[in-house]
C-alpha cells in the first residue's frame, strides 16, 4: 500500500470534537447561518444565527447563538451587499467572495468574506484587516471617510438651518414623497390652509379628497412623470378650509411651482411645492377688468354724445381719478389731458403736440405701432404693467409702468378721427411685485437649497447608527425621530405626542427633568452609559438597558424652540465592560491574595502592572510603580542581574531562572523567576514576570546541606555501632540457646529425680502432706524452668526468616481457635469476646507466629482484666498496599506511662496477682519487629489498653 493510499482509523479523531476544537481556536470568524424566507413567497429576506466561533464573537461582539437575525443585528449588510451574497451562495450552493469596508451597525473595518452552502445552512468565514498595517490606497479611504463625515456633519447643520427656514417662510411649502404624492413636509402656513387636519403621512389624494374633479392630482402626476416644472399663476383652487364637509367651497386663487425632486441617482422620487396665495390681486383685478368693461361701455357711450358734450367731457376727464388723454387725426395730437395724464411728464408740454414729438420714447417701443394699429383698425388695446422707457429731467432714462386703454373715437359718421388713452402710472405697484417676486424666487431657491439640505440630514439621520429625536416646546412634543430611534421605542406612534406621554419611564426615572433644564437654561446635558428600566408586559420585571446620550437645546432665529436627543444604546458594551470588570477584579483579587510578584512589563521595560505583592518588597504601593522603568525599581544591582533574561523575554523566549538579587543593601533575596511573553499579531509587546521568593528554600536547602554532612558523620558512627550492637546480639543468641541447651538436660534430670524420690517415699510409705507439698512445690518450680527454656528457645527460633512458614492466615477462623484454648479465662472474668475482620479478613504469614501474637495478646487482656467490672475485649483489623494492622482493645486494669515504658522488656512484669515469666511480650515484640513489623501501647489506668500490631503484607 503506498503511502498516499495510507488513512487513518477511524477512530484517531472524533469528528464532532475536532470539528469544535478547530472552530474554537480559528483565527478567522466563522457564522452558521439559517434562512428565514418570506411568508408567502420562496425568497429569502433573512437569516437566523445557528452559531458563530469565539474569533466572531469579539469581532462582531455578539454571543455564540445571537438571538436577532442578521438584519436585525446589521441592517446595512444589505445595502452593502453582504447579504445578497449570501443569497447567492445559498441559492446557488457556489461559494461567494467578497470585500466590503464596513462601517456601520457598531463595526469599523474591512473585511474578507467566503460563504458557501452546506446542505440546509450558509457557513461564512470572514475577518477583518484591522490589525494589518493599511495600504496607501485603504489610508487615503480613510481621510476620505473622515472627509466624507464632517461633510455629513455640515450637510446636517445646512439641513437644519433649511428645516428653520422653510417652517419660518410666509410662503406655503410642502414636499410630497412617492408617485402617490404622500405628504412628508408641510410647513406652518400650508397646514392652515386645512386647519388641524392631518397630512403628514398620506397620500395628497387621501388627505384632501375635495381635489378631485380640480387640475391639481393631474398636474402632480404630469410633474412627477416629465420633471418638468409647473408654473401655475393665479390657478383657482377649492378646499374645505374649515373641514366641515360644505359642498360650496370657497374660491381661492394661487401663484404656485411645483418642481420635481430627484435622489443621488437622478431619480424622481417626489416633488417640492412652493406656493402664495393672490386671492387680493385676482379678486382685484377682476373688479378692475369689471370698471374698465363699464367704462369702456360709459366711454362708448359718451364717444357718441362728444360733440354734444364736450366740455362735460372734458370736465370729466379733468375730474377723473385716471390719467385721460384725447389724441387727435393720424398724426395723435394731444387735443386733450387732464392733470393727472400731465403729472406724468410734469416737465414737458404735451397739448397740441404729437405723440412721436411730445414722447419720443415711444417710437423704440411697441406702443407706437400700437397706437396707428388701434387708429387703423379700431381694435381696442389694453395694456397691463406694460413698461415704456421715459427721460427723466435729469436725462437718464427710467422705465415706468402703465396699465392703460388705447381705444378709437369716431366721428358723427362712424370714422376714427382720434384716440382715447386711459392710464394708470402703475410703476411702484410693479416695482413692489418684482422685489416681492425677486425675494420669493429668492426664497424658493434658499428653501429648495435647504429642502435639498434637510433632505440629506434626514437621509443621514435615517442611516444613523443612533437615535435622533427633535421635541418643540416646553412639553418636548416629538417633532422628528429617525428610524434607529422608532426601532428602539418598538415602533409606538410618537410623532406630535409629548415625550413623557409615550414614554413614561423616562418621567419616572428623571429624564424629562432633564429635558426641562435643557430647554429653559440652553445647558446641553450629556449622559454615559445611563440606566434606563423599561416596562415590560404581563407583570414582569423591568428591562435593564444603557445609554449614551446628549440632550441639545433647539434654536431657530436665535430662540431656543425645543430639544434634541442623541442617544445610543450601549447595553451590550456596558454588560461587556462590566463582565471585564468583574474578571479583572477577581484577577486583582486572586493575584493580589497570591504571595508572589505578578507584573507587566512594556517594550520599554516600564511596570504597566504590579500586584499587592510588591508593597512589601518596595515599600511603595503598587500603582505607583506603573510607568516607571524596573531599572528605577529593582536598582542598578538587581536590574544587572536581570537584564539579560529581559533581553531574552523581549526577544520572544519563555524565561525560566533563579537568582540572589541585592534589590538594596539591606534586602537581598533568593528568587525564582518566570519571564513570559506577550506576542500580538506575531510582535512581542512586553512580557509577564512572576517572581517567587526562595530565600528560605535556599537557606533550608544550605542548612539541610549542612545537616546531611553532620547526619553522615553521624550515620557513621551509628553503623559502627550498629554492628557492635548486631555482633553482641548474635553473642546473646548464641548465649541463650547454648543456656537453654546446656540447662535443659540438668532441668530434665532434676524432674526426673524428684519423679524418683517422690516413687521411693511412696513405696517406703513415709510420705506426710509436708512432704507432698515440698515435691508440689518442686515439680511447679521444674515446669516454670522448662517453660523459661522453651521461651528463650523460642526467641532464638524467631530470629529466623518469617517467610519460611508464610502462609494465607483466615483471622477469624484462627481467632475462633483460640478462643476455645481461652475459654477457661473468658468464663472466669465474665468476658466479652468482640471480633471485627471484615476490613482485613485475610493475613499472609507464619500462622504459628500470628497465632503466638493473638494469643498471648488476647490472654493478657483476660488476665489483667478489672475484677470491678466485665471484661469487654475487641479484636479488630485493617490493612493497605502496605500495612496489615491487628489491634487488641480492653476495659482492663490499665497502664501507667512509667508502666508502658517497662512494658515490653525481658523478664519484666508489672503485676503480681497473675502468674508470669516476664517473657511473653517482649517475645511478641522481637517476633514482630524481627518481621519488620512494630507494636505499641496506648493505655490509661482505670479505662484500658489498646494493643496495636502492624505486619507488612
């Protein structure tokens, strides 16, 4: 098999951990994503978060399993396009690249995405450049960026002042949104066009359906489909101004534009209206056209009777409130004027003279061919604000308007000999229009410019990653709210209500407080990271949530009108500053209660963290310490010791060592000391220190040093003494056998002499009771030697090895056998018997030497019992890997502490009201120790004794 074709088991790694394992350690974030798709359509519009790795958790700060969708979460990843990549890779099952600068929804930065379908999920991997030194061209972004924002930031202040100066206008403006001309803006003057009926928000059609049947929804479509300006001039128009449902409506008359408004793209996407009522001047007017049509009927009618009444006529046109003349023949002569044609031209004489010698001006206008046309033809001709050029009496020339009437007069025989002129100087009337009209095309151009501003702003506030509310008046009633804000009050109706109507909490907790001091003192009130509970339904506890805010007093004209409100909600970061807060004060705690040096130290070697330790070293308090170079901490000596391990922990090396520091002349110290570095994105930027003190280690270890050659020379001697004291005791044993051996034969024949004598006196029948109890005496005094021999035959005999007779012992069945042998002396003190082997059943040994052992210790807590009370005697046993342990417990007489120290010595018995040799513990404590065992004693008069035997296993 080649080596390509080699696999691993398939058991070497378990799928599911590895595949966590690698996700977990992943530099790179990775998103499990879920699609959410439209109710009733297979589109997706969104997706759900199955779960994202610990690098996507700090790069988009969001937990493991965010519960808001992606949209939710980061709204501008579809304008961005990040979430139709995802689309497509989803759709498709392709992977999908892409590179997007992101700088919205709380992220600042460029990233690298890959995403690609797995059966039902999306999986995206994707990280940022942040920590990558940026390119010319991603730097020369970033002053564009920032260029980009203060032109925002201006763009708004332009927009303000456009939004002030369109409320403030005399004129009636309106922005309407969409081909459905859905009323967004109207200012104070169009609004009492209808009173207090609403129009924000609706459609024109909608909000004054009383249009219908009347040019303006026509007019509005035509505008919005062409783009091109309407210009309507004293356009008829009827509202139910008072909104009370009346049939006959009220004629009004308007001068009014309205002008297509176009987005980025070139696109229209509304239409901006600009308009002024002229009801005054048409009504006017037309009772002007209404005198003119009786005049010029009165005119006829006195044309008819001139000759008859001439100087009547002339009367009349001296007395009329109107300039008249009477121009006669085809030449126009003046044949006639009356005083206030003559103020006219106060300078010159007119009467008698032709009009082209009289007024010269005439001839380089129209009104010279006009005046032979009306001869000519008869046709009556009026003029309306018609400008003629006239030579003032300083010789400039200087336009001036007329409204006047050039009408034929004809003679008794129907022919025209002449003309009537009948005129208004209107001159100041029109001059007064053309600055009003100067000043409104004036207006409309600053309001479209601001409407092209505010539009902006809003556009700007609507993609604000912050809430912006605008309130007027001393109830701070809403007037604006963008749509981060309307996102975060759930989407309640706020707009024309009071604040503290729609939001009460803010009243409870002391915001509209606030709000009042903003907007009578003009103070802006700026809040960070400021508690706000928020009511939540069916009884449950309030909803914690932090802002970041600014309260701004609202000017227009220099009169502080309302308030605005910044806020930001920052809940997730105040619960991630608290939760590193909270770790870094447990770290403060923890290392603060350990007894070592902990600190940080930077690049350029200066304490960026010290802990509590380093109060007693320095007797300085630790925060004063940060920012200072170790070199000014430890001194010249200490940092000498020190700095080629620094030079090493800056280079990258893991530092391990130990040293004898002089820090000052009086405090020197032994230390071990760990250097460990901190390396961020592959650069070193300084390194942990732990420094342990081993002073008294080292002296330990010098004393210890010490105290080993003296135990050497020590153990010396002992070994030499050692084997004096091996030699004596092979010197005893062999004495004891050999006096064991050589009495046993004398002991033997003295028994059987006295067995002799005591025949003989039998036989020879002089045997008294004197007699049979001196031979008693003797036989008992031959039996005590015999057993003292066998005793010391005994311990030689134990001086051989235990594992020649090692057999598997069962405790409780030997301790029953014993009992029976003991049965005499349990009866006769009444005695309690208690065996407890369960722990420790079994016992691996010379069952003759056990059995010796529990006998003679069983026996004398029989013998030595309290006659004052019952016996109770308790054998238990316990044993481990390496300790079998046998203990013996009574209720006896008990041991004084000189007692237990004569306990087990030869020969050696401590009462005399029980037969004894004095032989038989410390036989039992020569066997046990002999097998590398021990025994001791704990005893107190008047309770008992407690023997204890540990036996190797």
């Amino acid at each position: 098999m080649s080596a390509a074709e080699t696999v691993l088991p398939a058991d070497v790694v378990e799928p599911t951990g590895f595949l966590h394992t690698l996700l977990s350690m992943s530099l790179t974030a990775v998103a499990v994503l879920r699609p959410l798709y439209h109710p009733t359509q297979a589109v997706i519009q969104d997706f759900a978060w199955v779960s994202l790795n610990e690098a996507g958790q700090r790069m988009l700060q969001q937990p493991e399993h965010p519960s808001l969708s992606l949209l939710t979460l980061f709204p501008t990843a579809k304008a961005d396009g990040v979430f139709a990549k995802c689309c497509l890779a989803y759709e498709t099952g392709e992977r999908q690249h892409s590179q997007t600068n992101y700088q919205a929804d709380g992220l600042d930065g460029y990233f690298l995405l890959v995403a690609q379908r797995y059966e039902n999920v999306l999986v995206v991997n994707f990280t940022d450049t942040n920590d990558q030194p940026r390119t010319p061209v991603e730097q020369a972004l970033r002053e564009s960026q920032t260029r980009e924002q203060e032109a925002r930031a201006e763009a708004e202040l332009r927009r303000q002042q456009l939004h002030h100066v369109l409320e403030q206008a005399p004129a009636m403006i309106c922005i309407f949104d969409g081909p459905t001309h859905i009323f967004q803006f109207v200012n104070p003057p169009y609004q009492a066009l209808v009173g207090d009926r609403p129009l924000i928000g609706k459609p024109i059609a909608e909000a004054m359906p009383e249009l219908t049947g009347q040019p303006i929804f026509a007019l509005l479509d035509q505008v919005y489909q062409t783009g091109e300006t309407y210009y309507a001039h004293e356009m008829l128009v009827q509202l139910d101004h008072a909104n009370e449902g009346r049939t006959e409506l009220e004629k009004r008359y308007y001068n009014f534009i309205y002008q297509a408004r176009r987005d980025v793209t070139g696109t229209i996407d509304g239409i901006l209206v600009f308009a002024y009522e002229v009801t005054p001047q048409v009504q006017a007017r037309q009772q002007v056209e209404q005198l003119n049509h009786e005049l010029e009927a009165r005119v006829q009618e006195r044309t008819r009777q001139l000759r008859q009444q001439s100087q009547r006529l002339e009367r009349l046109v001296q007395e009329a409130p109107a300039a008249i003349a009477l121009l006669d023949g085809p030449n126009l002569v003046f044949e006639l004027l009356n005083e206030d044609y003559q103020a006219l031209f106060p300078e010159r004489t007119l009467l008698g003279k032709p009009v082209v010698e009289a007024l010269p001006e005439l001839l380089n206008t129209p009104l010279g061919e006009v005046l032979q046309q009306v001869y000519h033809t008869g046709e009556t001709f009026e003029g309306q604000e018609f400008p003629i050029p006239f030579v003032g009496p300083d010789g400039q020339e200087q336009n001036r308007y007329f409204d006047f009437i050039y009408q034929a007069r004809y003679d008794v025989a129907g022919a025209i000999d002449g003309i009537l002129v009948f005129g208004f100087d209107v001159t100041e009337r029109v001059q007064r229009r053309q600055q009003t009209e100067m000043l409104q095309t004036q207006l409309l151009a600053s309001a479209e410019q601001r409407a092209r501003l505010r539009q902006d702003v809003l556009q700007v506030f609507q993609q604000a990653p912050l809430a912006v509310l605008v309130m007027r008046g001393s109830t701070h009633v809403v007037d604006y709210i963008n749509d981060y804000g309307i996102e975060l009050i759930e989407g309640r109706e706020i707009i024309g209500k009071p604040l503290a109507e729609v939001l009460p909490n803010m009243l409870n907790q002391g915001f509209i407080p606030l709000l009042d001091q903003v907007y009578h003192t003009g103070k802006t009130q700026r809040g960070q990271e400021v508690l706000l509970l928020a009511d939540q339904p069916d009884g449950q506890p309030p909803q914690p949530y932090y802002f970041t805010y600014t309260y701004q007093a609202y000017e227009e004209e220099g009169q502080r009108v309302g308030v605005a409100i910044f806020a930001t909600e920052v809940s997730q970061q105040v619960a991630a500053r608290q939760a590193i807060e909270a770790g870094a004060q447990r770290l403060r705690l923890l290392t603060d209660a350990l007894p070592v040096l902990i600190g940080y130290l930077d690049q350029e070697r200066r304490y960026q963290f010290a802990n509590e330790a380093y109060r007693a070293w320095f007797n300085q308090d630790p925060a004063a310490l940060l920012g200072r170079h170790v070199w000014d901490i430890v001194g010249e000596q200490a940092y000498a010791a020190a700095a080629g391990y620094i030079d090493r922990a800056l280079a990258g090396e893991r530092v391990s060592f130990e040293a004898t520091m002089p820090y000052r002349p009086d405090f020197t110290r032994h230390i071990r000391t760990d250097f460990i570095p901190d390396v961020q994105a592959g650069a070193v930027v300084g390194f942990y220190t732990l420094v342990t003190d081993v002073t008294e280690q080292v002296v330990a270890r010098q004393q210890v040093e010490a105290l080993n050659q003296e135990l050497q020379a020590r153990n010396a001697l002992i070994e030499a003494s050692n084997a004096q004291l091996t030699h004596a005791n092979a010197d005893l044993d062999t004495f004891i056998y050999t006096a064991s051996h050589d009495l046993r034969m004398p002991v033997a024949n003295i028994d059987g002499l006295v067995t002799a004598l005591r025949q003989e006196l039998r036989e020879e029948a002089v045997t008294t009771c004197a007699v049979e109890y001196i031979l008693d005496l003797m036989d008992n005094a031959v039996a005590r030697f015999q057993t003292t021999i066998g005793h010391l035959t005994d311990i030689v005999h134990q001086q051989q090895g235990w594992e020649q007779g090692r057999q598997r012992i069962d405790v409780a069945a030997m301790v029953e056998d014993i009992r029976l042998d003991l049965a005499p002396l349990l009866a006769a003190a009444q005695a309690e018997l208690q065996v407890t082997v369960e722990e420790c059943p079994v016992l691996h040994g010379s069952p003759k030497d056990v059995r010796s052992i529990i006998f003679n210790l069983l026996s004398n807590a029989l013998k030595y019992h309290d006659p004052a009370r019952p016996a109770r005697v308790h054998l238990h046993t316990t044993c481990n890997a390496q300790w079998a342990e046998l203990c013996v417990q009574d209720n006896g007489l008990g041991l004084t502490a000189e007692q237990q120290g004569k306990l087990f010595g030869l020969f050696t018995r401590l009462h005399d009201h029980v037969d004894g040799s004095g032989v038989g513990l410390y036989s039992i404590k020569r066997l046990v120790e002999n097998r590398g065992g021990s025994i001791r004693v704990e005893s107190e008069v008047g309770v008992g004794s407690t023997f204890r035997v540990q036996l190797p296993v």
